[in-house]
C-alpha cells in the first residue's frame, strides 16, 4: 500500500515526460512567393525524415527524437488570427518564421514566450558545397523531390536541423526558455 502511494504521488508530481511536441511554419504567402513556400517546407520535412522514422507512422516525422507535428501558416492572412487560433488549439512548442521580416517582428511581439519558442532564420551552410552533410543534403533533396534545392529549401532543413539538435541536448520540448537559448546558438555557424 505504502509503495502504491509513493508511486502514485510521483506521477502525478513529476512532469509529464512529451513524446511529440508541435511547429507551426509560418511561409511567405503571396503567389509570387509560392514556389518558395513549398520549398521551404520541402526542405524542412526532408529533415524530419532523416533519423527516428518508423514504419507505423502517425506524426509528420521525427525531430530531435520525438514525434513532430507540423501546421503552416501563409503569412499573407491574418497573422494575428492565426496564433489566436493556434492558442485555442494548445499551441505550438516552436513557431519557425521563414517570411518577412515584417512578420518576423510582429510574431516576436505576438508570441508568448513561456509556452512558445521562437525560431528566426539562420544562416546555413549550403553555399559550402565542399561540405559532405550540404553534399547529402543536396542527394537526399533531388532524390526525393526530383529537381536541386533552392536556397528557400535549405533554409527550411536548417531550421529542421536547428530543432532536432536543439530537442535532443534538453531531451524535449517542454522548457521554452532553455529551448530558446538552444535555438539562438545555432543562428550562426551552424553545420549539418
């Protein structure tokens, strides 16, 4: 009996150890940026694939080890429903924002930081063709996608990259100061 309390008080006073954690992508939105947005993504779910996958799967891939589940936000509607919306639905643990840097800011602002984490562009290594991972990387997109990555493309697997290295150090996704800091250090000079 007293072993089953003891149990019991740890369960239910340990934190809830996450499996799966969400992003929500926010694209450039506009007709013109189309051809972009779908790169971008392409390239972010190409990421998702590379490690942890299993044949059974129910989530939009792995990152850092979890299960990631990915909503897309077109940055040409109402921004600021968006997020409202993405509240009400329990949030995402990280917003990746690859548009504007208009819409960069108002996300910065519109976000809260205690239940989300913010990713902003960084720069990537796929100007550095000598480098064996921008090589992989490079395969890896053609193959699947039939047609060489874009810049647009690269920036989508770096911010995948970014997380997954960033979810694997902490061993989740559920402390978004910790997350934030994880992230902001592979803003520059980060290598696949």
């Amino acid at each position: 009996m007293f072993v089953a309390i003891i149990i019991k008080l740890m369960l239910f006073t340990s934190p809830a150890f996450s499996h799966s954690f969400k992003v929500a992508l926010v694209l450039p939105g506009s007709a013109k940026a189309s051809s972009s947005a779908r790169q971008i993504r392409q390239g972010f779910m190409l990421a998702t694939t590379e490690r942890d996958s299993h044949p059974d799967e129910e989530s939009d891939g792995h990152l850092g080890g979890l299960d990631v589940y990915i909503s897309v936000i077109n940055e040409q509607v109402n921004v600021t429903a968006e997020i409202e919306s993405l509240a009400r639905q329990d949030g995402a643990n990280i917003v990746v924002v690859l548009g504007s840097q208009k819409n960069q800011l108002l996300f910065s602002k519109l976000v809260d930081r205690k239940k989300t984490a913010l990713l902003m562009p960084g720069q990537t290594p796929f100007s550095r063709v000598d480098l064996p991972a921008v090589t992989r990387f490079i395969s890896a997109y053609k193959n699947r996608y039939g047609n060489n990555p874009s810049l647009e493309a690269a920036q989508g697997y770096n911010a995948a990259r970014r997380i997954d290295v960033a979810i694997r150090a902490l061993g989740g996704a559920d402390n978004m100061g910790l997350l934030y800091d994880q992230l902001r250090k592979t803003a520059h000079d980060f290598a696949w």
